[in-house]
C-alpha cells in the first residue's frame, strides 16, 4: 500500500480528481502533531557513607544491702565472795542429803 492510497482510503471516490496527477509526486499537507506522554520516572540509587554518632549512656548503679555480720564482745566481772571452811563442810554435807531424796 502506498503512502498516497494510505491517507486517502477513507475518500476512495475523489481519487478519481487526482488522476492526472503522477501518484509519487503527490503527497498530502498532513499537519505534524505532537503527543506528550505521561512521564517515566526512572531512579538510580547512589549510596554514599554517613556517619551518625549514637551516644549510649551506660548508667551505673550501685546498690548498697545491709547484712548482718555478728561480733561478739564479752565483758568479765570479778566478784569476791568469803568462804569459811566451817560454811563449806556444812553446805557439803547438806547438798548430798538432798541429791539423795530426789
């Protein structure tokens, strides 16, 4: 199919207006038309090195408990008691009587 039959289909009866006329010579005044398209985004990524800083703040605790650790502390007394020999004879006497009851 010619380009000049192409545009012309849709009017088959005029090409007999045309006739005397050589079919490549003929070329229609066919406006130009422009149609934009939505556009395509398109990405490249690029990855380029950051420094952040994170602070971590350690918080130290220190827990103080309360245990009991036991010290002994002894006093002495001194006492001075009077024995007579005639109160030790008799006291003698007197225990091993009562031991003898029970």
């Amino acid at each position: 199919m010619n380009r000049n039959n192409y545009y012309n289909m849709g009017n088959m009866g005029d090409m007999g207006n045309v006739a005397g006329v050589n079919e490549a010579e003929f070329c229609p005044d066919c406006p130009t038309q422009t149609i934009y398209d939505p556009p395509i985004t398109q990405y490249e990524d690029y990855y380029h090195p950051q420094i952040v800083n994170v602070v971590q703040n350690i918080e130290t605790i220190k827990q103080h408990h309360c245990c009991p650790v036991y010290q002994h502390y002894y006093t002495c007394t001194e006492k001075n008691v009077m024995v007579s020999s005639v109160n030790r004879g008799k006291h003698a006497a007197t225990s091993s009587k009562k031991r003898s009851k029970k």
